[in-house]
C-alpha cells in the first residue's frame, strides 16, 4: 500500500469508527484531494461529512472550530504546505489557546493535515517545511509520518486525540510503498508521540523525520558498504519532542547528524542539538552536526535538488563528524 493510500484508509477507518470525525478542506470531496488523499469517502460517508470547502484556509480552520465546540472532530486538508499561511491567525490564535483560554473546558480536537515538503518540481508556494513555526506554538500537537505504516496508524491516532493536532505529510513520498495492515485497534499501536529506531547501530546517530527518513536510511546503506554502522531514529513526533532514543543513542554513539528539509536557523535540529548538549555532553565525540535546508527562500522547482539534502550531503556530513 502505498503512503497515500494507507493514510487514505486510515481516515476511512476514523470515519468508520466516530461518526463526529469530518473531512473538509479544498476539492477534498468530488476530486478526492489533489493527491487522491480522500478519494472515495464523499460518495461512501456523503457531503455532510465529506465538505469541499472555499479557497480560504482561514475560513477552513475557522469553520472547524465551530464545529470542534459543537462536539464533532473535524479533518481540514490543507491542500501544500504554503497555503497554510493564511490560516496561521486561526490557528495560533485561537486554535491553540482554546483550551486554555477556557481552563479546560473546551477541546478543539482538529486535525490539520499539511503535505510537506519539496522533492515534486511544484510551483512557487507548494513546496515549504513550516514545522517550527507550529512546534514553537504551546496548545498544538506536531508530528510527522515518514512511511505508509505510520501513516495508516498516525492518522488515525491524531483524530482520536481532544487536543488539536498539526499532522505533516511528505509529499514526495506519497507514492512510497510497505505492507500495511488495516483494521488494529490503536492500542495495539505505538503511542502517536513516540520517536523510533528504524535502523540500528553503533558508529554514529542519524535523526530525521517525515521525508528525510528515507534519505538517512538510503545514507546508512552506503555507509554499511564501507564498514561503518549508522543508527537511524525516526522522530515521528515533533512537539512533543521525544528525544529518549536519541539521548540513548548518543550515549552508545558518540556522533550525532540531525536532518531535514527545513532552514537551519531556529530549526528543529537547533533545538535537539542543544538538548542532546545538555544531556549527553560527556558522550559527545564531535559536534552535533546538521544538514538542513539553506536559509533562503524556497527555490524554483529547477533548482530544489540543490537544495534539498541529499545522501552525499549526508554522508559528507558523517564524514566531518568523524574527523574530529
């Protein structure tokens, strides 16, 4: 199954399950979603719960509050990750601090599903990492699918949290595909804010998320070609961050090379390089190193494979790690 499909019948299943759980967003109903994410449920749960919405991601986010106080769960799509922006207000705002605006009172269990990432030759505005900027925010949940696996499962697991959850899909690995079994109940999962292992070793520690994952799994496959064994770990959750693996592996280690697809400065790799500082300092053989995308604005899709980490960008990074 791939990606899509599995995160795809994993919104069946929520469906299925909670009758207040609904889809809305942008050509999500007739056309299925651009990325055929939703194909399918508008003609088997019906446009009362499958709602082509306006193109106003404000209004989406918006309308979803309301909803979410009226006791249903709603899904918003937001169609690329640059089209959030318009939304920003709604869910900084008030999405966010509901909750504790209220003292507990209101939930706001919305989940906001957001294609990530570049990698698809897309136009200007569709190809964005804004995670920090959501993982900055108190009152939001963030977290990243990098596999159809986790994806089936994940997706699930945000719609059934009470708390509004930022759901980041990679876009480019839409079409990545693994076995995947329907139909388990959640709580034969793993917890949705859990980081893991994906590929064990002992030379050096490489953590991604979302799209990344593959690129860093792809890299320690080239480096066991060479004698050296690079533990890969798959965040999975970004705020909160569970950085416990990592701290372990870091300890066996040695080395540390955070990845991914967004700017450095002020980054996700900023914060787990200054965490692992401060908890495994003494286990540290090099500097924390990072490869990240550069501290420009996005660039044209002609030239986003230069910008975009890659293996050999990884691996020059293992490299100079192992240097010191």
């Amino acid at each position: 199954m791939t990606l899509a499909k599995a995160l795809n019948a994993g919104l069946r299943t929520a469906m299925e399950d909670d009758p207040r759980v609904v889809v809305m967003g942008e050509d999500v109903g007739r056309l299925g979603g651009v990325f055929r994410i939703t194909d399918g449920l508008l003609a088997d749960f019906g446009e009362e719960r499958v709602i082509d919405t306006p193109l106003a991601e404000s209004a989406i986010i918006g309308t979803a509050i309301g909803l979410a106080m009226r006791g249903f769960r709603p899904v918003c799509e937001i169609q690329f990750d640059g089209f959030v922006y318009p939304a920003f207000d709604q869910i900084v705002t008030q999405l966010a601090k509901m909750y504790y605006r209220t003292r507990g009172r209101v939930r706001l269990p919305v989940t906001v599903r957001i294609p990530c990432g570049g990698g698809i030759g897309a136009v200007e505005h569709h190809s964005e990492s804004p995670e920090a900027y959501f993982c900055h925010t108190a009152g939001l949940k963030v977290v990243a699918c990098s596999n159809p696996v986790d994806a089936h499962t994940m997706i699930r697991q945000a719609v059934a949290t009470d708390d509004p959850v930022i759901f980041f899909e990679p876009k480019r690995r839409y079409w990545d595909k693994a076995e995947v079994t329907t139909g388990l109940p959640l709580s034969a999962a793993a917890p949705l804010h859990v980081s893991r292992v994906v590929r064990p070793g002992d030379d050096a520690t490489l953590v991604a998320y979302g799209p990344m994952v593959r690129t860093c799994l792809d890299a320690a496959a080239v480096m066991a070609e060479e004698g050296r064994a690079l533990e890969v770990i798959d965040l999975r959750t970004l705020s909160p961050l569970d950085l416990s693996p990592v701290f372990a592996s870091v300890r066996r280690t040695g080395r540390l090379v955070v990845v991914h697809e967004a700017p450095s400065n002020v980054s996700l790799s900023a914060e787990i390089a200054a965490r692992v500082t401060e908890k495994a300092f003494y286990s540290l053989e090099a500097p924390v190193l990072r490869v990240t995308g550069y501290d420009t604005p996005y660039p044209p899709s002609r030239l986003e494979e230069h910008y975009l980490p890659d293996v050999d960008r990884v691996l020059d990074a293992v490299d100079r790690s192992f240097s010191y």
